[in-house]
C-alpha cells in the first residue's frame, strides 16, 4: 500500500527512481521519475528541513550514483504544519522533517 508521500508524488503504480536531490538553505528539493520514463520527472519541494539521519550502505561506490531505486518513502505527521519524512533507496537511505511539499513546474 502506497503511503501519504508516494500517492502525492506517484500514484501507488510503477517502480520508480530519484533522478536529482538538492539540498540548499533549508530547502530540499527532490525529483523523482518511473523507471520506465526517467525523462517523465516531478519535482517535490520540501521547506524547513531538518535531517536528522542519513544511512549511506552501498556495496561499492557506483551505488551512489543517480538515479537511485526508491524502495521505500514513508511519511508520518508530527504535527499540524511538520511531518518525518523516511526515504529509502538502493544504497542511502535519508531520514528529516518538513512542511508537506509543493510541487515544482520545470
């Protein structure tokens, strides 16, 4: 079952990837793409971020590159404006709380 995260960002079809991810003055912007269409990207703009984990577990250094597989990205609310935010991808895994994000228009 697709959580409150993935259905914004992707629906609860299809494998996808992390194609780019910036983070910048308390803004992380995250893009992600299908598999099956890498060039088919949604841009999520996260604000006032704070990470508060980062797991990096690949077996060689190759798995850092992009994109990165999502095996996971969850999302629990903290409280009315903030939520955690759990993505896990093949090799590096990032833990941190936000506002919901927006998405971007390229």
């Amino acid at each position: 079952m697709a959580t409150p995260i993935e259905m914004f960002l992707y629906g609860s079809g299809g494998v996808h990837a992390v194609v780019e991810i910036v983070l910048a003055d308390g803004r992380l912007v995250v893009s992600v793409a299908p598999w099956e269409s890498l060039a088919d990207v949604k841009v999520a703009e996260f604000t006032e971020v704070k990470i508060t984990f980062i797991e990096v577990n690949g077996d060689s250094p190759d798995d850092l590159n992009l994109p990165w597989d999502i095996i996971g990205f969850d999302s629990y609310r903290l409280s009315e404006s903030h939520w955690k935010f759990v993505l896990h991808c093949n090799g590096i895994g990032f833990v941190f709380q936000a506002r919901w994000p927006q998405l971007l228009t390229l």
